[in-house]
C-alpha cells in the first residue's frame, strides 16, 4: 500500500509539473509610439486575451516617437515593436539588422488640414505649412503631397517645425502662422472646430508609407521564429476582433486614451479602421518613398527588399488566416 501510495504522489507531481509547464507563456515586450487609432489593433489583442490564447505574456509598453522606439529595442527594451519606418530604413542602409515583418499603417496616416481660403495644394505656394519634426512622419507627408502637387518644399513653400506636438499645430493652423497642417484624431476634429477645413484625406492621396509597422531584428527571428509567428498571429486576430466588435474597440480606446468624449472615440475609431490594414503585409512601396527622400548617398542603390522579411505573414496567409 505504501508502495503504491508512493507511486500515486510521484504520478501527481509529475502530472502537476508537466501541466505547468506547458501552460508557461513566453513573456514578451511590445513597445508602440503613440497614443493613436493605429495602435489599436495592438490594444484590443492585449485586452481580450489574444495574446494569452496563443501563449504569450505580452507586456505593452509607450514610448513617445518611432527613434525613442527604435533606441529602447537597441537597448534590449523589447525584442518587437511598433514604430515608423524611417528609423528602420536609416538603421538598415548603415547594416543594421532591424527588419519590418508586418504592416499596421502602410499609408501617411493623416489629414492634412488647412484654413478656409486655401482651396487647393497648389494654393499654398509661398505660404507656410507646418510638421510637429523634421524627419517625421508628418514631415514626410507634408513634403510628398507639395511635390506630388508640383511644389517643391521649402523653395515654394516654406516648412515650420511646430513644438507642442499636433495641439501646437493646430494653434499655429487657427491663429495662421501656419496654412496647412498634418493632423489625426482627436486634434483634426479640434481644427475643424476652430474654422480649418480638409484639404487632403491621406487615405485617398496614393502616397505608400510604412507610417507604423512592426519591426524586430533577424537575429531574434532565427531564434524566436515561433514567438515572432505567434506575436503575428494574435494580433491578426486582434484587428479581426477590432473590426467586429466595436463595443469593445470603442472601450479599449476609452482605456488607453483615457478620453470619455464620445465624438472623439468615434473618430478615433473610424481613424483606426480606414487605416490599419487588414492583412498586415509590410509596404515594399512604402520603403521606396523612404529611399527616394534619404540623403544617405547609399540609398540610391539600395532595394525595399532589404529591409523586409514578409515570411512570417506568407506563412500566416497560406494557413488561412486572413480568410
């Protein structure tokens, strides 16, 4: 009897061990740039458990613009993140090993906005326009939508670095030190209600940029490739559930927005659901707007395809994922 009480009590705590074990999640840091509807994709599969599901403990972290973001992952901060393109695309043509493996937004994720009498791009020669910082995403943009209107930036129109971020923007917009601006919920909604009106919905202006992608390096990938897949794969199903489910989207944004007005998580929302995209390939088209605008004499031999590795989300379409 005592013989066989022994063996029960040994099946057990092996039993016990093997269960804990195989239900340890792989803990993970994400860091992501802003507080934006581009980030809520990332938001709604840590709020519904997606990430548990596919067995990650996966820890969300804030870290305001894409270079602070690209510094922290050099650091060691995380291993996976959310960031803009640029910072990728500088590291890479210097060889480093960063690498976008996904996309989130893959077009210049903004409205540029502007004062009533201004009718069109072309309106706004010899007038200034604004960007929160040179080398930014809204600097990008401001810069492709004059050229792509025949107007070269700073000849034909002056460019100002704004402090304050969009609200500064937004005051220069209203008081007219500035003509034009960049801008995302909530703060277009802000110029809208001072008097500024849309010029170009960056959605429509056939402008590739990856203005947030996700991005690790190829070493973690040979080493981790099971865990980048899996990262890849809950947040897929995040943006599903972010698409179905807008009561829950609209209270995650609650959450992490920490906003309680109902107009602005709305446009919030509809921000996050006319530009995150929903098989989230990186930009190869995107990359070549970077090259074309770098000043690293190495970018004009340089190839998108260096800076990609798109296998992972492959793999993840050819099983039916993203059906």
């Amino acid at each position: 009897m005592r013989a066989k009480f022994y063996i029960v009590a040994a099946a057990l705590i092996a039993f016990t061990l093997f269960s804990s074990f195989g239900h340890t999640k792989e803990r993970i840091n994400i860091i992501y740039p802003s507080i934006s509807g581009l980030v809520l994709g990332l938001w709604v599969t840590k709020d519904a458990g997606i990430f548990d599901k596919h067995g990650l403990d996966a820890n969300l972290i804030y870290i305001q613009s894409a270079s602070a973001v690209m510094q922290a992952m050099l650091g060691g901060e995380a291993s996976i993140v959310l960031a803009g393109g640029s910072p990728v695309v500088d590291l890479g043509l210097e060889g480093g090993d960063e690498v976008f493996i996904g996309g989130v937004g893959i077009v210049p994720a903004f409205y540029v906005m502007t004062v009533p009498e201004i009718r069109s791009v072309e309106d706004l020669k010899n007038k200034p326009v604004g960007v929160t910082r040179f080398g930014s995403s809204s600097d990008f943009t401001m810069r492709r939508v004059l050229k792509k209107h025949g107007l070269e930036p700073v000849r034909d129109v002056p460019i100002i670095q704004i402090g304050g971020g969009m609200q500064g923007m937004a005051a220069a917009l209203l008081k007219r030190a500035i003509f034009a601006a960049p801008f995302s919920p909530p703060t277009n909604l802000d110029v809208e209600k001072g008097g500024g009106k849309l010029l170009v919905d960056m959605g429509k202006a056939g402008i590739s940029f990856p203005h947030v992608s996700v991005i690790t390096t190829r070493a973690y990938i040979k080493k981790n490739r099971a865990v980048v897949l899996a990262m890849l794969r809950a947040y897929s199903e995040g943006v599903k559930s972010m698409v179905s489910d807008k009561t829950l989207s609209l209270n995650v944004l609650r959450k992490y927005t920490r906003s309680k007005d109902s107009e602005v998580l709305e446009a919030t929302y509809r921000f996050a659901l006319d530009y995150i995209v929903r098989v989230p390939y990186p930009t190869r088209d995107g990359i070549v707007e970077i090259l074309r605008e770098s000043k690293n004499p190495k970018a004009k031999d340089a190839k998108p395809e260096q800076f990609i590795d798109d296998s992972l989300i492959r793999e993840l379409e050819q099983s039916g994922l993203y059906r």
